[in-house]
C-alpha cells in the first residue's frame, strides 16, 4: 500500500493519488452523491428527539405484515400479492422505490438456478460480487454452495426439478458496504420474498444462515439451535418445509462445522427423495 502519510503536499492534494489511497484501503466504490465528512463532531440530538435504542441482538424478527415501516410495507405487501408471476414479481421490484438499499445497490439481485426445483435456497443479502453481476452467490460463498449442493446430486443451471436448485436472498439489494440491514429494510423486501416463495412453490425451503432463518421462520432463536431441524414456513399457500443451515461464508470461516451443514444436507436430500 502506498503510504501517503508523509508524502508532499502535492501528492496529498493531487486528486488521483487520493483515489488511488481510497482504493488501496478497500473503499472501493462510491455509496453517495455527496462526501460525508465522517470526522466532523455533530452537534447533541435534541432532547425532544431522543436517539433510538439499537436492537437486541435477539430481538424478534419482524412479521410479514410488519408494523414498522407503516404505509411502505403495506405497499410492498400489496404490490407483491398482485404478481402472479416471476416475470411480475421481478418488474414489480424494479418499480418499487420504497427501500432505500435500491439507491445504492447497482442490481436488483433477483435469483437465480431452475424455478422449477424442488428445493429452494434462501441466502441473506447480495455481496458485491452479486451486485456487480445482478446473480445470487456468485462470489467465494456461491462457490462453497456450489460444491455442497453438488455433493446432494444438485446443480443450478440442471433442467431436472429434483436435479436442480433455485435460489433467492432475503433483500434482492446489497446493504452498502456488506453492512447488517435494517428491520425496516428487511420488512420490506419480505413481502417479496414470501410472495416468490408462493409464486416459485418448491417442496422445500433451505435457509441459508442466521438472518434468513430468523426471517423466514419468525423467530428470536440464533442459527446455533435453529440449523438441522425442521421447521415451517407459513406462505398463503400452505405450510412449507424448511431446513436452517450454515450460511456457506460461515463455514468459509469456521470449516470445522461444514460437518454440520454436511448433516443437514442429508436430511434435505432425504426429505426429498420420496416426494
Ligand atoms: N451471501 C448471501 O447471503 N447471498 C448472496 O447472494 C451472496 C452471499
């Protein structure tokens, strides 16, 4: 990395060296359309607006048809209901403005693999390698799923429903910088989500890591207790079958535990097997 801490003054105000430092440091795109000068001491919050307690980690996760976000989630769930198919879902996300990840994210990250297979994967939030290329797991993580489904017999691009995968996040928008999204920026991106689960209806669901199994299953409980046992997904359609598992960028991280998600795998290959 070049170090501009005690290069000259022109190479500090040169305007290319700059970009250069930014893109060396790992900022390596720009999230606004004007700099926020981060270092600048803000003045208190007004007593009359006092600030808003972060949430417990283990706080509820909201429900579908969730309070916060009032008339904007509500409008979510209405434009959803009226998709009647992928196509629509997908035109319908394009045409909603109300989540403010769409602003920053360049694609609108919608699925990928066979819509026609029986199993599902529902992974949290596009990365930036999925955001540039507009797919799900593309990145490091695409990869390590790749080889765990192949190791159940499945690929996503097989025409075979019981062969194949399909597979969508819980937010089709990348969270600026990879950061943790918000409730209100989950709460309305759900209402798409459950609709593509209706629309797409496979034989069962697996979700991929903590935030999807919270959000799907409409729970407090952490991944831990969560991974490898059945649970339902409640979609208008009727009950779905779903398996919570390690998001594969976990077990990038923590390989040891792939004998777990290994374990999980099986009972979904088996679940399957006979329907
Ligand atoms: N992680 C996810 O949860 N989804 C992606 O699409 C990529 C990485």
């Amino acid at each position: 990395m070049s170090n501009l801490i005690g290069a000259d003054d022109a190479a500090r105000q040169d305007p290319l060296s700059q970009l250069k430092w930014l893109v060396e440091v790992g900022a390596d795109e720009a999230i606004g359309e004007t700099p926020v000068n981060r270092f600048q001491v803000r003045p208190p919050a007004p007593a009359e607006q006092p600030a808003r307690p972060a949430p417990a980690p283990d706080a509820p996760a909201p429900r579908i048809n969730a309070r916060s976000g009032g008339d904007l989630v509500k409008n979510a769930v209405g434009l959803a209901q009226e998709c009647q198919t992928l196509e629509d879902l997908r035109e319908a996300l394009n045409q909603f403005e109300g989540c403010g990840l769409k602003q920053t994210a360049h694609s609108t990250v919608f699925s990928d693999g066979n819509p026609a297979a029986d199993l599902m994967l529902i992974g949290e939030a596009p990365g930036r390698d999925e955001d540039r290329e507009g797919l799900p797991f593309v990145g490091r993580s695409g990869q390590l799923l790749d080889l765990m489904m192949a190791a159940i017999g499945r690929e996503r691009g097989a025409q075979d429903p019981k062969a194949s995968i399909y597979i969508a996040n819980i937010l089709p928008w990348r969270p600026p910088g990879n950061r943790n999204p918000s409730l209100e920026e989950i709460s309305l991106c759900l209402p798409f989500l459950k609709r593509h689960i209706e629309i797409a209806q496979p034989k069962v669901l697996l979700a991929l890591g903590g935030t999807s199994a919270k959000h799907l299953l409409e729970t407090p409980t952490g991944i831990m207790k969560l991974r490898g046992r059945w649970a339902k997904v409640s979609t208008s359609a009727g009950e779905i079958d779903c398996m919570p598992t390690f998001h594969p960028a976990y077990l990038l991280r923590q390989p040891g535990q792939k004998k777990y998600a290994w374990a999980d795998l099986l009972k979904v290959e088996a679940k399957l097997r006979d329907r």
